[in-house]
C-alpha cells in the first residue's frame, strides 16, 4: 500500500469499477443466452405441439381406416354370400351358369380369398 490516501483510494475505486463492469459484461451475457434458451425452448415446445397434432390425426385416420375395412370385409363376405345363393338357385330352378359366370366366380372367389388372407395376416394376435 501506498502512504497517499488520496491514491490509494483512487486505485481502489478504479479496480472496484473494473471489477462492475466486468460483472456487468457477464451478466449481459448470461441474459442473452438466457434469452437464446428460453428462443430455443419455445420452438422444441411448439415442435412437440405439431408432432402432437400429426399423432393425433394419425391416430384417428387408423381409427377410420379400420372401421372402413371392416365394414369392407363384411360386404365382401356379404357379396360372396350373395353370390353363392345366385348360383345355387340357377341349379335349383334348372339352369346352368355360363362358362364366363363360373370363371368370373372362380376368380371372384381367388380373389377374396387372397383378399382376406392379407386382411387376417395383418389383425394382432390376441393372446
């Protein structure tokens, strides 16, 4: 130390202020990237909230897609049902199905029943 006051307080009011802003400075910076984060943390939320939505819709378009195949498959066994007794009943009043009607049914019925192998290939098992 010094034997001048006057000095001796000067420098320490020159280190005081340098110390301050030095503080200042990181403060500011600490601020800023704070406000980077919080930037940051506001686009991830609102990306969440987008791929929340889209799970959602794909969620109900499952649904849907599910209901409509079976009511598909019900038609489909309907037709085939349909189909069956249309046949039958040109035997039992006499008549016999063309050579086009009998390949049209015999590939209706390939066909259908490649269609619902595919169908019980993709239902869960349930155990």
């Amino acid at each position: 130390m010094t034997e001048d006051p006057q000095l001796e307080a000067a420098i320490l009011l020159d280190a005081g202020s340098k110390t301050i802003a030095k503080l200042i400075e990181e403060k500011d910076a600490i601020e800023k990237e704070k406000a980077v984060m919080a930037a940051l943390l506001d686009a991830k939320n609102e990306q969440i909230k987008e791929i929340t939505r889209a799970r959602d819709i794909a969620c109900f378009n499952i649904a849907d897609l599910t209901n409509q195949r079976s009511l598909l498959m019900q038609l489909v066994n309907d037709a085939m049902i349909l189909i069956d007794y249309l046949v039958s009943d040109l035997g039992h009043a006499g008549l016999m199905p063309s050579v086009a009607c009998g390949i049209a049914k015999q590939q209706w019925d390939q066909k259908v029943r490649k269609l619902l192998s595919l169908d019980a290939r993709r239902e869960p098992t349930r155990d």
